[in-house]
C-alpha cells in the first residue's frame, strides 16, 4: 500500500479532502482560554440600578471610643477605665438597641495581647459592631 509513486512523469489529482484537525486544534484551545477567563469577567458587572424613596432609617447607633496606649491603658470614650470597669460598661453597652459600634484606637506599640483580650470581652458580652480605627498615611515630598 503506497501513497505515492516514484514515477514523477505521473500527475496525481488534487486532494480534495479538507484537513480539519489543525482547526479543532485550535478551537479546543479557545475553549479551554475561555472557559478560564469567564470567570474573572462575572466581577466587572456595571448596573444601573433604579432610583427609589425609601422611609427615613433607623436611628443611627451611637459609637464608642475605645482607645489603647502603649502602656497597655485602656479608655472608654476618653475615661480610663480597669478591666472590671470595662467588662461593666461593654454588658451595658450589649443591652442597648441598637449596638453602638465600638471603634477600636490602639497605638501602633501595644501589646497584641492587650488587643485581642479587649476584642474577647467583647465578643463575650455580645457586641458585634468592632471597627479598627487607623491614622491615614501622610504623603512624601
């Protein structure tokens, strides 16, 4: 069986058959790029939501300042406070509606251990709302 001849005198007709396999080569690889890019396009979605009138929102919650410095001192609202005073004050805190937020100020050389005992007793107490309030980082000229 041969698929040629030696004979260049013999003409052979043109191949009439069409190759496909370097095609689906290449579609099978578009698949493969799309199937993976999708994802990262599902993100991007601008919408233009409606406009509506809604009624007046619950009364904002008031905030706490809890601030604490180097030394380990602790501060409720800028009053220093012991750890039992600060325990009396976050379960009277949980008992109000709405939770106020506690707004968590710590100096950059406190003790972690001083912070993560502070954030304990107020997730044991029930207080929820904790936010970690930062210095914003001034530009160089």
């Amino acid at each position: 069986m041969a698929f040629g001849s030696f004979n260049p005198h013999r003409q052979q007709p043109a191949m009439a058959d069409i190759n496909v396999t370097p095609m689906v080569d290449v579609m099978l690889v578009l698949l493969v790029i799309f199937i993976i890019t999708a994802p990262m396009f599902t993100h991007a979605v601008k919408l233009d939501l409606p406009r509506a009138t809604a009624a007046v929102a619950q009364e904002q919650a008031s905030t706490v300042s809890l601030s604490i410095d180097a030394k380990g001192g602790i501060y409720w609202n800028n009053d220093p406070v012991d750890n039992q005073a600060l325990e009396e004050r976050m379960a009277q805190t949980a008992k109000l509606a709405p939770q106020p937020e506690l707004q968590l100020r710590a100096d950059k050389d406190t003790r972690y251990e001083i912070v993560a005992q502070v954030m304990a007793t107020a997730q044991a107490h029930g207080l929820s709302r904790l936010g970690f309030v930062t210095e914003p980082k001034k530009e160089q000229r």
